[in-house]
C-alpha cells in the first residue's frame, strides 16, 4: 500500500494511465478484428478499406506506448499480405 504521498499520486497515476491504455488498446482491436471479418467475407474492396482505417491506429497505439513497434509492424505486415491475396 502507498504510503508517502508521492507513492499515493503515483498509484493515481497509475489507475489513470491503465483505463487510458486499456481504452486505446481495446480500439486497436477492433479495427483489426474489422479487418478479420472483412477478411474472412472475401470481400476485398471492404477489407482494404478497413486496413487503411486500422493501420494510423496500430502506429498510434505504438506513439502512445501501448504497442511495440515491431509488434505493430508485424500485424501490419500479415494482415497486408491477407488482403492483397485477396486481390490475387
């Protein structure tokens, strides 16, 4: 348990910074669950569209701390060669 008051406004902090991360990170699931569907419909047009709406998300998430860059870039990578083998 906090003692000091520095400790104490840390811990507030904290809870702060959690429920922002938690927020941020459940968007970015989101979108790549909307290109998942879009994805498994077959529909290219539709999952394009959302992969162009999910990718300034994920790199946001990776500005904000909630994503590694290379973590973000990797589900970037997959997720594009998915759609353009739609394409195919």
């Amino acid at each position: 348990m906090a003692n000091t008051p520095q400790s104490k406004k840390r811990a507030r902090q904290s809870e702060v910074r959690f429920a922002v991360n938690k927020a941020r990170r459940s968007r970015i699931r989101t979108y790549l669950r909307k290109v998942e569907e879009a994805i498994a419909s077959g529909d290219a047009a539709a999952a394009k569209a959302a992969l162009d709406a999910a990718q300034p998300e994920l790199m946001r998430g990776v500005t904000k701390g909630v994503l590694h860059k290379n973590t973000a870039s990797r589900k970037m990578s997959r997720l594009s060669s998915r759609v353009k083998a739609l394409n195919a």
